[in-house]
C-alpha cells in the first residue's frame, strides 16, 4: 500500500464521521440555544387503516465498502391522513430535535422517501411491514459528492413503541 492510498483511507474515515456528526446538527430545526428541547414523540396504538403511522425505533446497519459496518440507533416517526394512502414522517436525532422526510409515497405495501443529507447527496429509503409491529428496509446515499465510486448503503429494522 503507498501513501497516498493510506492518506486517502485516513481522509475519508475522517469525512465519514464529520459528515455522520454534521448530518444531525444540519438537519436540526431552528430553535433558541437556551429553549427547551422538542418533546419525544409520542407513541400511537396501531391502526389497520394506517399501519405505517406511529413511532418507530430500532438500528440501521450502514456500510461503504471501505469501512466496517456501523449500527446507528434510529427513532423514525410517521404520520398518515384519516385514509391511510397519503404520510408524512421524520427522523428524530439523539438529542430530540427533528429532520423531515421528503416525498414519502406509498404504493403497493411498500413505504419510499428521501432525507437529504447534509455533506450532499439523498438518503433514499424503502421500507415494508412484517406483521403489523416491525419496519424492516433499505436505505443508500445517492449522488454523494464524495463517493469515490462508492455509494454507502444499509438496511434497518425498526419496532413500534407502544403506547404507555
């Protein structure tokens, strides 16, 4: 392996953790450095008409090709209308604050949207119901300037929280 090759993988493992950091603080809504933080989402019973809708918690699991996989804890949140055919959603960061999802469609039992990430490029998602309280999907970064050729991808799982 030459320099340049180990400087390069050195370079990129440190892009890949500012923009996993960056991520999050680029996402957050606007608020007073002093004001409280948003309240948790709250859990809602499951609905046959929306089954997507509700709060969801779990890990995706993130590769590159380069580097090892990485289990990042997720709290994803869905919202349908009274018909269950048009939803809504957010992602909710560790310290509460929220980033939105863009062009969330289902169709045919599977739910896609997209969250834009904040060193470039589009989180795609796709995701379907096993039973009626786990979410389990896909998830890949496109048109990441900073690919390389390469374009991390995962998967994740997510289970309901239930109502206390």
């Amino acid at each position: 392996m030459n320099v340049i090759s180990t400087t390069r993988r050195f370079a990129l493992a440190a892009l890949l953790i500012c923009t996993a950091t960056n991520t999050m603080s680029a996402q957050e809504r606007r608020r007073s450095a002093d004001g409280p933080a948003p309240a948790p989402p709250t859990a809602v019973p499951m609905n046959p008409r929306t089954p997507f809708a509700g709060v969801w918690e779990g890990t995706r699991i993130i590769k590159d090709g380069a580097e090892p996989e990485r289990n990042v804890p997720t709290t994803m949140v869905f919202e349908a209308d009274k018909t269950g055919s048009q939803y809504a959603g957010h992602q909710v960061f560790p310290n509460g604050l929220q980033g939105p999802y863009e062009g969330v469609v289902l169709s045919r039992g599977t739910l896609s949207w997209k969250h834009s990430n904040s060193g470039g490029g589009t989180w795609v998602y796709s995701a379907k119901l096993v039973g009626t309280d786990t979410l389990v999907g896909t998830v890949a970064l496109k048109d990441w300037p900073q690919a390389e050729g390469r374009e991390p991808t995962g998967t994740f799982k997510l289970v309901r929280r239930r109502p206390s």
